[in-house]
C-alpha cells in the first residue's frame, strides 16, 4: 500500500482549499458572462450610468404610455441593450407592465422610485441593474464549505479513523488480547508509529511469555527443592530422636548417630545454598560490578576446595591451565560457577577415576575445560544437562547428593559474564563440559 507523508497529505487539503473556491467564481462568472475578464473599465461605469439616466427619462417621458405595446417594445429593447429589467406598477401596487415577468427577486442591485406629476402619485418604478459579482461570490462561499467538507472527510478517513483504531487496539492488548492487529494507515507517519508499537507489542508478549515462563519455573524449583529438603530433615530428625530417647547408648552408636546428622546438615546447608545463589541470579544487575581477576587461579581455588571430597574417592584432579589468564568479571561468581562444575564431575565420577582441567587464553576469550572419566551421557541427558533439577539416571542420580541446581547455576554464572557453557562426552569416554567467556565483559 502506497503512503504519503502528513506534510504532503496537509498541503492536498490547502491547496483543495484555496483551488475550489475559485473554481466555482470562475464558473458562476463564465456562466453568468460568457467570458473570464473580470476587469470593468471607467467606461463601462460611465456607459451604465448613461444607460440608467436615459431608461429614467423614457420611464418618466412616457408615463401615460406604460400601457402601450409600442412604448414596451421601445422600453424593452433598451433594456436588453443595457442588461436592466423593469418593473412598472400603478398607484395601487398593480403591476403594468414586467420587461421579465419570471424575475421576481435578484441578488443584483434594484434602482426604485415613484413617479409623481402635479403632487399625484402615478406609479412605482423597479428598476434591476445589471448582475454584480454577488453570485460569485455566494458560488466561492459555496465552493469554500464544500472543499473543508472534502477536506473533512479526507482528514476523518487517513488521519482520525486509523488513530481511533489504534487506540482501540491498544486498549483490548492491555486488557490481555495479544492477537489484536494494527490497522493500516496510508499516511506514512501514522503507519511508522503502527510499526513501532507492533514491534513493542510483538516485545511485550514475548517478554510476558518469558517472564511466565521463568514464574512458572521459579515454582517448579521451590516445590522440587523443597521437597529434596524434606529427606534430609526426615533423617535429621529421626537420628535426633534417636539421640534424645537414648537409643544410641554406646558411645560409638553417640558418634554414629553424630556424623549422620552432621552430614544431613551440610547437605541441607548446599540445598539452602544452591537455591538461595539460583534465585540471586535473577535479579542480578544486568551489568556486574567486575573487576580484572585471573581465571587461572580461580580454577586452582575451585580445585583446592573439592580436593578432600576427591581423595576420599581416590579421584586424581589433573592440572592443565595456562598462567594470567586475564579476565574481567566477579570473582566470587566465577569461583561458585567453576565449584559446581567440578562437583559435578567429582560426584559423578567412580572412585580411583580422574578428572583433567584444562584452561588457556584464545585471542579475545578465555577457554575452559573440565574433563571426568565418569559414564557416558545419553543424547537426551546432555540437551537436558543445564535444566534446573534435571537428574539423568546415570549422571545425575539423587543418590550423590546434588541438589540438580550447579550445573544450571554454573551455565547463568557463565552467561551473565558473556560467554557459554556446554556439556557433551570424550571420545575416549566421560563427561566433557566445555566453555568460554570473554575477557572483558559485553
């Protein structure tokens, strides 16, 4: 559909304005004169004021001839030369005689008077002068209301309606109908402003969609966690009221009893922590408040830390990463997000296995790897991997303890700072979660 700028579409209409007038006074004159000459010389005014002076006089002269057919025809010719009609009447208000007896009101200029002899009245005279540019006039009035009519309806069709429209369709989206549509307009300004808001519109749905989504996700998450929590604190309790109703009597069944509950503890203590770092990572800032840090060493601290939980399962932690790789981002979020990932592979990996870490500086991106000889993952586990409380039943079992949240807290940790987390297998076997980030922040 073809459009037109506002601009354009104003000017038509004062241009339609000031043209239609004036094709109707030129129209009444042509009609009216036969000609488009609009100038009237002193001449003409002397020859109509002599034309009006001698058709007195006749009229006057020739009182007791008014009803004589001959006078009439004299009278009547003159009037033809000069354009004027007459009306004659006696005393009594009779008409006498009419030069155009169809004539019986103008909009020219009438000449009136009574003729009176010897102090008797002898009759009315109406005299009707040539036609002025009254017609025209009232013709360009006429065209003048007739082009704002056009110009009206113009306005109402291209401007008011499509603007009426749109706020109708703006006022049922916000009331919840998404499949509302725009109307088109051909003024290209109006259709701009339909664009823009169809791109908001298309904007706002999709943002309500994600944000239902996440919602919708966030009460997944808390009726999962809170139920993995409710297995922990059944054992809790259970061992506590052990404790208190003295049936643990030998001081090794007391410290039996003892590290069970301490480690039902920590492992609330990582639910509680992994819920409570998975919902911070909503409402983090959209830009971190980050500073240069080496990556290198953050691996190195992340390894240090899970080193205990691995020689207790005689898993050997190879180290491979390159020095000063330089990067920009939140220390504390990036030691979380490498702690998970290597959790994960220490959990997941058999006693006496190994795990290889690898890390180095590529142009612009810094590049991680963490390798396990773990099982192998099926297709569905490894497109699945990051879901929140995703457990596969080979990598992901409930039965190493995990709460299903530091793979997915790892992958937001890793995305916030710009960069990307995937999960696959090694050719040679194991788990293979590979990433990058970029050295300075986006």
């Amino acid at each position: 559909m073809r459009t037109m700028r506002i601009r354009t579409f104003t000017l038509l209409c004062f241009f339609l304005i000031l043209l239609l007038p004036w094709i109707f006074f030129l129209g009444a004159h042509f009609m009216e004169t036969n000609t488009l000459r609009f100038t009237q010389s002193q001449t003409q005014n002397e020859t109509l004021q002599r034309d009006l002076t001698g058709t007195i006089r006749l009229i006057e002269a020739g009182t007791e001839e008014w009803a004589d057919p001959n006078w009439q025809n004299e009278l009547y010719t003159k009037l033809q030369k000069a354009k004027m009609d007459v009306v004659l009447q006696s005393a009594s208000d009779l008409d006498i005689y009419r030069s155009n007896p169809e004539r019986r009101g103008s909009l020219s200029s009438t000449e009136r008077f009574s003729v009176i002899e010897d102090g008797e009245l002898i009759g009315r005279v109406t005299l009707f002068l040539p036609q002025s540019n009254s017609v025209q006039m009232i013709s360009a009035l006429a065209g003048l209301l007739l082009a704002f009519f056009v110009a009206g309806v113009e306005m109402r069709r291209f401007v008011l309606k499509p603007l009426e429209k749109m706020s109708a369709t703006a006022r049922q989206i916000a009331a919840g109908d998404w499949d509302m549509r725009m109307p088109l307009s051909r003024i290209t300004e109006i259709a701009e402003v339909r664009d823009g808001f169809e791109v908001m519109v298309k904007g706002l749905q999709q943002s309500f969609q994600k944000q239902a989504e996440l919602e919708e996700e966030r009460r997944f998450v808390i009726a999962a966690v809170a139920h993995d929590l409710r297995t922990p604190l059944f054992a809790l309790r259970g061992y506590l009221d052990g404790l208190e109703q003295g049936i643990a009597q030998s001081p090794e069944k007391i410290t039996k009893y003892v590290a069970v509950c301490m480690e039902k503890s920590a492992q609330l203590d990582r639910l509680v922590e992994d819920l409570f770092t998975f919902t911070k990572m909503e409402y983090l800032e959209k830009e971190l408040k980050s500073k240069p840090v080496d990556f290198t060493r953050i691996l190195g601290q992340s390894m240090d830390s899970l080193s205990p939980l691995a020689r207790q399962k005689n898993i050997s932690i190879a180290n491979h990463t390159a020095e000063n790789c330089i990067m920009s981002g939140d220390a504390h979020l990036l030691e979380r997000a490498m702690s998970n990932l290597l959790d994960n592979a220490v959990r997941h990996t058999p006693a006496g296995g190994e795990i290889v870490v690898q890390c180095q500086q590529d142009g612009n991106k810094v590049k991680f790897m963490i390798r396990d000889s773990g099982p192998v993952s099926s297709t569905e586990e490894l497109a699945r991997a990051f879901e929140p409380l995703y457990r596969g039943e080979v990598s992901r079992s409930r039965s190493t303890g995990g709460s299903g949240l530091g793979l997915a807290i790892s992958l937001r940790i890793v995305r916030r700072h710009g960069g990307e987390l995937t999960a696959g297998n090694h050719p040679e076997g194991g788990a293979l979660l590979t990433g990058w980030m970029p050295i300075t922040i986006p």
